[in-house]
C-alpha cells in the first residue's frame, strides 16, 4: 500500500531480518503500535533453506522405514534374522525422531 526508496526498503528488510519478522510483519507491528490500527496479517510461509534436500532425506529416510517394517514383519512371522527385535525398535525410534525432525524443519505436520 506504499511505496519506500530502495535503499529504504533495504534497510526495512535488514532490521526486519534481525527482529526474526518479514518487512510486512514488522510494518505491521509499527502500524499496530502507532496508531492502534490491527491490521490482518496472512500467514507467512517462509522458503526452508536447503528443502529440497530435507524432501529428498525424508524420502529415503521413508524407504529406510519401510525397510524396517518388513524386517518386524519377518521377526514376527517367526523368521530369523540377524538382528535382535530391541535393535529394530531403536532404529524405528532414530527413524521417527529424524522424520519428525525433517518434518517440523519444513512446516509439514506428521502423515
């Protein structure tokens, strides 16, 4: 809704960036604060560095635990296998808390 010099906006948006906001966030909070105004703010959704590495990790960390599941499979039909059932669980575990971790990195909820 208004226009600011480019140098200006530069530094808007390095104080914003130091304040952990976007420019529109910090505007806001400026407009809200001065004139009382409460403005309507949309959700950000801010770019994740490095996502798609993260989509690619979490991809394969899914086809590891897939893996895991039909080695539990296998122990639970009775078959042998090399590995003890309390191994598995601990990757399982390592599984889940690497995906949960990806996940929340993106902004994604738990599938």
């Amino acid at each position: 809704m208004f226009r600011i010099a480019r140098e200006e906006a530069d530094k808007l948006v390095a104080i914003a960036a130091a304040m952990g906001l976007t420019p529109g966030q910090m505007a806001r909070r400026i407009i809200e604060r001065e004139i009382g105004l409460m403005a309507r703010a949309a959700t950000v959704r801010r770019r994740v560095a490095n996502a798609e590495l993260l989509r690619q990790g979490l991809g394969q960390l899914g086809m590891v635990g897939n893996n895991v599941n039909q080695i539990a499979a296998h122990l639970n039909q009775g078959k042998p296998l090399p590995w003890r059932h309390d191994e598995l669980e601990r990757i399982r575990l390592d599984l889940h808390t690497a995906i949960t971790a990806i996940m929340a990195v993106l902004g994604r909820g738990q599938s």
